[in-house]
C-alpha cells in the first residue's frame, strides 16, 4: 500500500489528508486541517512549512498530491495561494517526497464525476470512499480528495508497487 499525502494549501487554512492505497482500495490514515493564525503571511508561510514537515515526519507518506493554483478572479489571493502551495511543497521536497500536481476540476472529476461539483458533494463523496462516519471539514475533505485523487489517476503504477512489495516480503 501506498502512502499519500493529500494538501488543499490555503494561506488561513491548510487541509491535509493522509491516505493508504493500493489502488483499488483506500483506506484513511488521518486528517485535519492547520490554521494559521496572524496577520502577516511570511510567518503563515512558516507554519505550513513547518506543519506538513511535521506530519510527513509523524505519518512517514511515500508521496504528497497537491491541488494546482486555480485563477481567481483576485489576483492578491491568487498570489497568496499560489505561495501557500509553495511552502508545503518545499516541506514536501525537503522530505525528500515527490509531489504530483492536480487541477481541481481534475480532482472533482476523479471523486465525483463532474468537474462542476460543489464542496458538500466532495465532502459527501470522501465519506463514502473512505467509510467515514462523519464528514469531515470541508478543507480536510478536499485533502483527502486530493489524495483520493492521485490513487484514482495511478491504480495501474499503485498495483505494480503493491505487487513488488510483496515480492519482496516473501
């Protein structure tokens, strides 16, 4: 089983979701979600720097998915997201992890089946997927789908990995 961890980045909220897969079956490992606090970014920055090196550090995953920069129709938000991905992706490589990109429309695509969904249909779906007995907050639900994500788009690579490891185990 793969590990992955998932990041929905945001500059006041950071979703993460951690998941274990072979490609067929997922299963949740953990999540939750890093509020940052103050009113200065450089130091938010920090926190999700140093927050995702914690939970690679704690929870060991073999490879981050990150949802991609969407435009917004703000460019100072655009901007700011764009440096919150930057943060937990440098957490990510400084860890040594390979990070895999998704656009959102991509990631709404693989959990739901349309690119258009809203985020109580990602939450709903997550749930589902996972076997959650309750929904879990909406920027810990778009990690987890991020992750969902990349095990989705990489069943074929998953097995092959899975079929190694157990190669190796006998």
């Amino acid at each position: 089983m793969l590990r992955i961890i998932g990041i929905d980045p945001g500059s006041r909220i950071t979703g993460y979701g951690l998941i274990e897969s072979d490609g067929l079956r997922s299963v949740h490992v953990a999540y939750g979600v890093l509020r940052l606090d103050g009113d200065a970014l450089p130091p938010r920055l920090g926190k999700i720097f140093a927050g995702v090196c914690d939970l690679i550090n704690e929870h060991q995953p073999d490879v981050m998915a990150i949802e991609q920069v969407f435009v917004a129709k703000n460019p100072s938000s655009a901007l700011k997201l764009g440096q919150a991905r930057g943060a937990a992706i440098c957490a990510a490589v400084s860890r040594g992890l390979a990070v895999a990109e998704y656009t959102p429309t991509r990631i709404k695509q693989a959990i739901v089946g349309t690119g258009r969904a809203e985020k109580a249909q990602i939450q709903h779906m997550v749930q589902r997927l996972l076997g959650l007995q309750e929904k879990p907050p909406v920027d810990a639900a778009d990690a987890l789908a991020v992750a969902l994500s990349h095990a989705h788009t990489n069943t074929v690579l998953l097995r092959q990995s899975a079929g190694r490891q157990r190669g190796l185990r006998k």
